[in-house]
C-alpha cells in the first residue's frame, strides 16, 4: 500500500484571504514503511511574509524571493502525489492549502476523500491530551531535538514516524496478517471447545480438623516454652 506523508509552510491561515503556500514536503512510505522517495519545494508566493508566518517556520520573503512558482513544479508534485491516501496533521488545513494553489493554476483540486487526519487520530486514541505534532512525538518517544523551527519536510519525516506509531507501531503486522490472526483464531476456539468437553471429577474435600494425637503434640511442643507470656493468669 502507497501512502504520502505530507507538509506545509505558509503565509498564514487562511488561502481564501490571501494567505499563500510557501513550503511543502512529501514522503512517500509503502506498507507504512519510508521508500526514500521524497518530493520537497519552496515557493515565492508573490506577496510579503507576515512577521507572525516567518517567526514559526524561518522562511523570510528574501530567502523565498528567488524560489520559482508553484505552478512551475505543480504538474510535478500531483504526479508524485499520484492517487495514494495523503497523511497531514491537521490535514484539512493543508489540503486547503493546497487546493488553493492548485485552483490558482487551473488544475484539478486533491479529492478530500483522499485525506488521512492524524489529529483525528489521535484524538480518538487519546481523548483528552495534547495532539500537537511536538505533544505527541514526546507520548510516542520520537526524536524531535533538531527540530528548532517548523519545516515541511522534517514535519513530514516526524509525521510519518507518528503516524506509524498510531496505526500500531512495531507490531502494526499483527493486525495486517490474515493468515495468522486466522490461525490465531481458530487455535483459541480449540482452546475454548476443549475446556467445554472437559469432564470434571467430584472430590470430597479432605479432612481439614486436628486429630486428639496432633492437639496432645502441640500442647506437648507449647509446654516447652516454660514461662511464656500466653501461658501466664
């Protein structure tokens, strides 16, 4: 199974006010496993960089100034989106995103049924907690120490370790193998239908009280201990 991991870095908020796509890194992964295919662009996206916008990923309108258009490399990145479920933290708001640019060239919107929110995710595994990418990359145990600033493809790179530990971690194969969990299964019948043909058989209980020779020892082993204080008026 192919599946994109992706991430944005923007202007701001909003692409219906103006908000523009200045970052966004791919990971392809295949059978939740990274292929080492990545796509990864920056973007002059023909407008200031708000002082809020550039404090959160670092991305200053004059590093961005001589970076190409979005619709230079957009027939690029659809194709290497191809038609894989696309994974993003939050990911209604990066499929805005990149709808809004897609639009902006006159290309084909991203379907939304394609759309794997991890936040949702995790929202349903742990109702409650903090489900920010760095909240939970500290829960799973995921090295975020050299992430200093927000970055579409290291996002993506931690995203895709997340996501992994969301769908079940290392033992994620225990629940995509048919076969065993088949013979699982049935070995777990056998073991229920096996204890159900099992006929007991009635013991009586066995005698529990002292015998009259057992209390004579045990007052006899008692008289031993002379002046003890049980044994006082």
């Amino acid at each position: 199974m192919r599946e994109i991991v992706f991430d944005t870095e923007t202007t701001g908020l909003d692409p219906q006010s103006g908000d523009r796509l200045v970052e966004i890194g791919c990971i392809e992964m295949v059978n939740r496993v990274p292929s080492g295919a990545v796509f990864h662009g920056y973007f002059n996206p023909e407008r200031d960089m708000p002082a809020e916008a550039e404090a959160v990923h670092g991305l200053s309108i004059g590093f961005l100034a001589d970076k190409p258009l979005f619709q230079t490399r957009a027939a690029e990145l659809i194709d290497f989106l191809g038609d894989a479920p696309l994974v993003a933290h939050n990911a209604g708001f990066d499929f805005g995103f990149l709808n809004a640019e897609l639009a902006i060239c006159g290309m084909q919107a991203v379907s939304r049924d394609r759309m794997v929110d991890t936040v949702a995710i995790a929202r349903r595994k742990h109702p409650g907690a903090k489900l920010s990418l760095d909240a939970l990359c500290s829960r799973y145990g995921i090295d975020r120490s050299h992430r200093t600033k927000h970055g579409a493809l290291l996002d993506a790179e931690l995203l895709s370790q997340l996501y992994v530990e969301l769908m079940g971690g290392r033992q994620i194969g225990l629940e995509l193998a048919p076969e065993l969990n088949g013979e699982r299964a049935m070995a777990q019948d056998a073991i229920v239908v096996a204890a159900a043909s099992i006929t007991r058989i009635f013991r009586a209980p066995r005698p529990h009280a002292a015998s009259e020779a057992e209390l004579a020892r045990h007052v006899a082993f008692m008289a031993g201990f002379g002046d003890a204080l049980w044994s006082r008026p």
